[in-house]
C-alpha cells in the first residue's frame, strides 16, 4: 500500500520535531527516524496500529517515543493516509 502524508500530519510531525529539536537535535533527529521507520511499516502491515478512538482509523504507537500516528486505511484506492502526528500526552480526539 502507498503511505501518503496529509497536509496536517506534516505539520503535526514537524512541530513536534522542532520543538524537541531546540533542546537537542540529536534526540529530534532520532525521533524522525523512528517516526519514519515505523510508518514505513504500515505498507506492509496497514492494520499493525491499534483500532482508533476515531471511527475509521487506526493509532499507531510509535516504540521509543512518545509519539501516536493516527492513519486509516483507503482499501479500494490501496494507499494508507497518515492524518496526524500527536504526542502521547495530547487528548485525543481534540474536544469539539
């Protein structure tokens, strides 16, 4: 399956990278790689995330970070869309 990252999960993802990045680089660059190993898995195994708070998508936890990828599955269009990066401390689903 095609990983595609939405416009909101780049944004998500590269906040949350500068924002450790200004008290290490290093722990930022490290947390890239593995947020980005970790995706690259999902096109191989699309249902390894657990089922999502939010109906129709799935929750990624990513190991040796804090981080949570919310994605969900386009079965017919066989692609995986990545709809945020969150730390694992944010709510989520955000209140309405």
């Amino acid at each position: 399956m095609k990983l595609v990252w939405l416009p909101a999960a780049r944004r998500t993802r590269t906040a949350l990278i500068e924002y450790i990045a200004k008290d290490s680089l290093a722990a930022a660059l490290d947390q890239l790689s593995e947020i980005q190993n970790q995706v690259r898995n999902l096109e191989d195994h699309p249902e390894m995330g657990r089922v999502g708070r939010v109906s129709n998508t799935r929750e990624l936890v990513v190991a040796r970070t804090s981080f949570l990828i919310i994605y969900r599955i386009r079965h017919k269009a066989r692609q995986i869309e990545i709809l945020r990066v969150i730390h694992g401390a944010q709510r989520w689903p955000p209140k309405k």
